[in-house]
C-alpha cells in the first residue's frame, strides 16, 4: 500500500512529523485564494511575503506574510 502524501512528503523521513505539518498549514493558507477587499472576488493570490496581487481588478496590496488577513 502505498500512502499519500501532500507537499510536505517532499521532505521524506526527515524533519518529524510536527514540524512538517506546520509547514503544510502555512504552504495551504499561502497558496489558497482569498478575496479581495476591493472587487471581492475570490482572485488574490500571493506574490511574495506580504504583497498580494487581485487578478480580477489588477490591484496590489500589502497583506500579512501567509494569509491576507486571518
């Protein structure tokens, strides 16, 4: 049987299995679209650490570091 693994399953036997979930959480929250305060439509997406970007009505805007604003 083979088990299935999401992205932290990159890492293999290595790291426990803590710490590898924290790291899963946080690349979920990152990468998931959230809406946009101003069109809010489900469109903004994450461009680097705090800067979020609507591709709906081509806005950019400052953010929390993972999330938008949870």
């Amino acid at each position: 049987m083979v088990k299935k693994t999401k992205g932290s399953g990159r890492f293999g036997a290595r790291y426990g299995a803590p710490l590898k979930r924290k790291r899963l959480n946080i690349e979920e929250k990152q990468k998931k679209l959230y809406e946009c305060p101003l069109c809010l439509k489900h469109s903004v997406k994450r461009v680097s650490s705090g800067i979020w970007h609507c591709h709906k009505c081509d806005t950019k805007f400052a953010g929390r570091a993972y999330t938008l604003g949870e």
